[in-house]
C-alpha cells in the first residue's frame, strides 16, 4: 500500500487535463516511478487469488477509484500493449504517451514503464517541478 495516506495533485496537471481524477492517476504513475524508476507492475484492482497481490495496493485501491472511471484515466496516460510479445516487437512503445504498459498473460500482471525524457519535457512545459526520490 502507499505510505502516505493522502493524494496529491499538482495544479498545473489538473489544469493540463482539465480533471482532479486525471492529475491524481499521473501524481500516483509519478510516485511510483519514482520509487521504481526502471518500472513496477500494478494490479488495476484486487486480484485476492494471486499470489503478488498485496492487499490496498491495487490501483483501484489505493486510488478508491471503480474500473469505470480507472480505465478511460488509464486510457488517456498509458499506451497499453495487450501483450508482452507485442510491447517487445513495437518499434513505439509509448506512441506520443508518457507512459505504456504490457499485460503478462503468464503472470497475469500488468507492467508500467515511463519515457524520461517525454516526462522531463511535459512536466517543464507546464512549470511542475519533480520531487526527487528518497
């Protein structure tokens, strides 16, 4: 589960995005990364029968957000590929996203990874300045 026990937002996100349920999904895509900077996997919500699962850390969870608004955020900040295979052969992993994804089949785990540079930039162009990690 997440240490702190709140969430938060940065203006300039919301503001891009022009949604407080956006700009919270990318400020907890953020903290991640910043804790795992080569990319973590991420269960969309609790999945009790696998044996990685820990309770409270599902997105749905730790955001208290239903697949139905969870998906469409998700939607709009990751380039999902559908499969490992096919995230390895793409020649455009993040296709203009700042982040993408890979679901695993075997592991039925869903992994996340960032475009430094694509992040780096977006953040400066819109004056957020990132925390650095602990």
């Amino acid at each position: 589960m997440a240490s702190n026990n709140y969430l938060k937002i940065d203006v300039n996100i919301r503001d891009h995005f022009k949604s407080n349920d956006t700009a919270i999904v990318f400020g907890r895509l953020m903290y991640w990364f910043s804790k795992k900077p080569e990319g973590f996997y991420k269960f969309k919500q609790s999945c009790k029968k696998h044996p990685l699962y820990k309770k409270g850390d599902s997105w749905g969870e730790e955001l208290g957000m239903s697949r139905k608004v969870l998906d469409p955020i998700l939607s709009r900040l990751v380039n999902h590929h559908l499969t490992k295979s096919a995230y390895l052969k793409s020649t455009d992993r993040f296709a203009g996203k700042i982040f993408c994804s890979y679901t695993n089949h075997k592991t039925n785990q869903t992994h996340y990874s960032v475009d430094k540079e694509a992040l780096d930039s977006f953040l400066a162009s819109i004056s957020v300045k990132m925390a650095k990690p602990k």
